[in-house]
C-alpha cells in the first residue's frame, strides 16, 4: 500500500488523530509518520502539538502503558524498559513516571518466576557457573544485579 500523500496542516491534523485514534503513539512515531507524508518537520511539529493539547497524543500515557505489557508480557526488567523507553525518544520525566508506577511486589514476583524457571532448567551446572548463567539471562531481561541476587539467595535457601 503507497503511503499517504498530504499538503495541508488540516490533513495532517486529520490523519494524525485517525492513526492516534487506533492505538497509543508516541511522539516521534507520529512525526516521523507525518513527515513520510509529506509534511515539512515544522508542520508535523505544529501538528503534534494540537495532537497533545487535544489529548490524542500523551508520551506519559504511552510510557505507563508501554510499562506494563513490556512488564506483564514480555517479563523484562526496569533496566531494559527504561532502555526501550529511550530508544523511542521518551522523556527522562515520562519515564521515571511510569517505572514509578511498577508495583513492586509485582515486579519481585515477575522476577521471582523467572529465576524459578531458569533454576529448573540448568539443574545439572555446579554451583558457580549455574549462578551466572542465571545472572547473564536475568540481565538480559532488564533486572537490576540486587533484585537478581536478593531473589536467587531465597530462591536456593529455600531448596
């Protein structure tokens, strides 16, 4: 399908709260698309800014919902969030805002059940090298080193 084609701020404006409309979007995602069609950077910047001042576009509403699915279904870390958040041009406000909102017993329990997991999974290791490879994975789901070891140490005291 050939990308959309406009000229007037009215159309940009128009098309602009229809591709808001159908899910959250963040700001540079509806500038960028703005621009691929055809509006000048400055147009789609006037643009955005009629988007937030009528409450289609909202960086922190996007950001706590980007929080909570990357949380609840992809079960990644604060770390790898935050790093995410970023790479989409979030702002450092925005997104202290919506990692604030974590619930914390949530957030143990999420990482509680992946150590769990990957416990299960390299039984056979000797102690020191199953401990890094459980390290390794749980930093690469985002999780802070002191969270990791906190849950490991009840996780193996309780075995």
């Amino acid at each position: 399908m050939a990308e959309k084609r406009i000229s007037t701020l009215k159309q940009g404006l128009d098309l602009a709260m229809d591709y808001c409309v159908s899910e959250e979007r963040y700001q540079k995602q509806v500038e960028d698309k703005l621009m691929a069609w055809g509006l000048t950077f400055e147009q789609a910047q006037q643009v955005v800014v009629e988007l937030i001042s009528n409450n289609f576009l909202s960086e922190e509403r996007y950001a706590k919902i980007f929080v909570v699915s990357k949380l609840r279904q992809n079960k990644w870390g604060k770390i790898k969030i935050r790093s995410a958040l970023k790479e989409k041009y979030i702002s450092e406000q925005c997104v202290r805002i919506a990692l604030g909102e974590i619930d914390e017993t949530e957030y143990y329990e999420v990482c509680s059940t992946l150590v769990s997991r990957k416990l299960e999974e390299v039984k056979d290791e000797r102690s020191p090298q199953k401990e890094q490879k459980i390290f390794r994975y749980m930093f690469s789901k985002g999780f802070e080193f002191d969270m990791v070891k906190s849950v490991l140490q009840k996780l193996t005291t309780e075995s």
